[in-house]
C-alpha cells in the first residue's frame, strides 16, 4: 500500500511539472518580454527612440509606448480566446508564444533615433502592437491549462503556476539587465540593450518544446458555441464585469509596483545598478510567494486572498515609500520584499477565481477578454499615470500611493462581487447558481 501511495505521489508531481512547463513557463517568457522592455523604457529608451526631450519626459513618453502593447490586449483575447474555446488550447498557446518571441527578437534588432529618425519610434509600437495581440491570448489559455487539468483541491496551487511564471519571467529579465547594466554607457547604448531582446526570442524554443508535447483536446460537435464570447457574455454578465473590474485594478497596482518603482529608486538617488537590484530581490519574493497562496487559496478561499491581499498591498505601498527614501539598505530591501509579497496574495489566486466563474464551452474566451480589457485599462496605463502623477505632485509620492490605493480598493470591491469556488467541482464551474447549490446538497446528502 505504502509502494502505491508513493508512486501516486511520484505520478502526480510528475504531472504537476509537465503542467507548470506548459501553462508557466509560457508565461514566463510572456513577462519576460514585458519587463525587459519595461527596463528598457525606464533606463536606455528615452535615449535611443526619444532624444529629442529631456529624460524624464522621455521616460513619460517610453512608458507610453510601453502601454500600446497592452491596446492590442483585449483585441488578441477576443481572437485567440474564440479559437481558443472552438479549435482547443493547444494550437492557440502555441501560436501566442511563436508570435510573442519573435516580436521581443525583432525589437533588439531595431535601428535607434539616430539612425532612421522618426521610423525607429513607429516601428517599436509597431512591434509591440503584435506583442500585444499575442499575450492577449497567452495568460488566459496557459492559466485553464492548470486549472482544467488540476485534481479537484489543488485547482488555486496549478492555477497558480502562471503567477509562479511572472515571477520567473521578472527575475530572469531583471537579472540579465543586472547583467548589462556593468558595460560602460556607450557600449550599453550601443548594442548592449539588444542582448535581453535576443535572449528572450531564443528562451521560445524551450517553452515551444514544451506546448508541443501537451495533448491536443478534442471539441465535442456541436458542443462549443458558435461566437463563445456572446455566449460568456449572456450567461455570465455580472461576472464579465466584475473580472474586468479586479484585472483592472490588479494590473494597476502590479505595474506599478514593479516598473514605476525603477524609475521612482532612481529619482530618489539609487543607480540604475541598485534599483534592478532591489527589483530582482523583490521579483524572488513573489516567485517564491505565490506558489504557497495560491495552495491557501484552496484552503481557504478565493475571496479572502484577493481581496485582503489588495487592501493590505494599498495600505502598504504609503509605507514602503519612506523605507526606499531612508536609503537604510535593510528598510528598503524589506520594502520591496513587501510590496512584491502583499502583490502576490491577490495574483496567486487571480488565475483559478476568474476561470472558476465561467463554464468550460466558453471559458477561454470569457477569461481571456475580462483580464486583458482591465489590463488594457490598468496596466496599459499604470506606469504612465504614475510617473505623471510623480512629475505634477513635485516629485511627492503620495499620489502615486492614493492612486494604487484607489485601484486596491475596486479590486476588493469586485471580488467581493463575484462567486466564491474553490469548493465547487470542476465539472459544475460556471454553472447557475441554484444549480451548483443542488448538486452540492446531494454530494452532502449522498456521503451522509
């Protein structure tokens, strides 16, 4: 018996890892193609692309840039998502990682200001349009991998692994701009901000190898809805507002926390040197953080880490800002350890709260649209707002804190709003309410 239960361990973890390849480690590469242009937006851009103006202005108008990726978001979760629910997973995350790498390879090879003018800004947004379009498509597909293939009380742990990737992906970019930031200035400026862009195009072929060894599902006849997303949108209509309610203010506060605070430890007199630093020891907390959340997701509920996990980030963030002005090393280190913490409670669960209310025929498509339109409105705009709020408060950052305060609050707000399912069975997720309650009394009835 025991030889049994020991290979039933072996077996699932084995599982448990093949999972995480798939849906987290796409992911992965996802945030890794973000948050290394992010960095560079934050610390080479205004130079290269916005000569023309003064840096932090340039910084302002990289950060713009840096939020047309996300128009194209809702755009690419609409057509991905609708193929998504009607051909099945597999094909699509495939494509939203082919299309992903190749754009992030592109963006390195691009010619700066100085040498074609004018041309080199439009060919970044152009790049990141695409870019885009294919995460838009990539987080909701990787996170009901995990989910639709998780035992029954593990579904918040497996969602989790694409949370468990954005703090891979973060590290990992942190840690090769870490890397780049020793060349002298000129040759940084040169060639050396092309080498993350490349190394992000070639970490495809991993993940790719990955994707293209999960089994293709198959799509009963008749069985998907003809447009997935109308169907998302007549059943579920309270929900489909209310998702894009907590992205929206979820990724508010997540790129806030992690790219407008590059640019603020620099205002204050950190090197761009130690502010990746202080990124990357942040980045570790959360990728070790979020695993163990979303595992208390499914002890305790959905609900409870999302919404108290915002309301504590908000509260936090007005603290953490005179630790990083201290320049007391320990204080600073603990606020960003913090601030990447409390962000975690909310994002570990995010991924199984927002799939568990909706059904399996239109799920792809219904997560994927609520996410990416909030991120499109939140995270699209967070960095930008932030540092224009920085500039017109005097280089105060107080309301940079009432701005994520504002946004933690409309997530608990929404998540309040919404289902709590950790207790429902997979099979039942999306189901009418008076439903999911029948069935469960009989379960309870039946084990009586």
């Amino acid at each position: 018996m025991a030889s049994l239960d020991t290979r039933a361990l072996a077996q699932h973890a084995a599982t448990a890892v093949r999972t995480f390849f798939i849906s987290g480690f796409g992911t992965a590469l996802e945030f890794y193609d973000f948050i290394i242009y992010g960095f560079a937006a934050a610390l080479v851009f205004p130079a290269l692309f916005f000569p023309s103006v003064d840096h932090l202005t340039g910084t302002l108008i990289a950060f713009a840039a840096f939020g047309v990726g996300f128009v194209a978001r809702p755009l690419g979760g609409i057509v991905i998502g609708h193929f998504g629910d009607r051909v099945g997973r597999k094909s699509m995350l495939v494509l939203t990682l082919l299309v992903m790498g190749s754009s992030t390879f592109l963006i390195g090879c691009l010619p700066t200001y100085g040498a074609v003018g004018v041309l080199a800004p439009i060919l970044l947004v152009a790049l990141r349009l695409i870019q885009g379009f294919a995460a838009g498509g990539e987080w909701g597909g990787a996170s009901l991998f995990g989910i639709e293939n998780a035992p029954e009380n593990r579904r918040g742990l497996w969602g989790s692994f694409t949370s468990t990737g954005i703090g891979i992906g973060s590290l990992l970019g942190t840690l090769v701009f870490l890397a780049i930031s020793i060349f002298p200035e000129a040759q940084l400026l040169a060639w050396g901000w092309r080498i993350p862009f490349w190394l992000g195009g070639a970490l495809v072929i991993v993940g790719l190898i990955a994707r293209l060894r999960m089994p293709q599902e198959t799509i009963a006849a008749g069985k998907a809805p003809k447009v997935p997303l109308f169907a998302a949108i007549r059943q579920h209509p309270r929900a489909i507002l209310l998702a894009i309610g907590v992205s929206f203010g979820y990724n508010t506060i997540a790129y806030i926390g992690s790219i407008f605070t590059i640019t603020y430890a620099e205002q204050i007199g950190y090197t761009s040197t130690e502010s990746l630093v202080l990124q990357l020891v942040g980045s570790a907390a959360f990728m070790v953080a979020v695993p163990f959340l979303g595992l208390l997701s499914d002890r305790i509920g959905r609900k409870k880490l999302v919404g108290w996990g915002a309301l504590v980030y908000g509260a936090f963030f007005f603290a953490f800002f005179p630790m990083a002005e201290g320049h007391v090393m320990f204080l600073v280190v603990l606020g960003y350890i913090g601030v990447n913490v409390f962000m975690a409670m909310p994002q570990s669960t995010i991924p199984a709260f927002l799939g568990e209310q909706f059904s399996k025929e239109s799920r792809y498509s219904a997560i994927s649209v609520t996410y990416q339109t909030g991120a499109a409105i939140g995270g699209g705009t967070a960095a930008t707002v932030a540092t224009a709020m920085f500039i017109a408060f005097g280089g105060n950052p107080i309301g940079v804190g009432l701005y994520s305060a504002a946004a933690c609050v409309i997530v608990a707000l929404c998540a309040l709003g919404l289902r709590e399912t950790y207790r429902t069975p997979t099979a039942e997720l999306g189901a009418p309410v008076a439903r999911t309650t029948a069935a469960s009394e009989k379960v309870v009835l039946t084990t009586a």
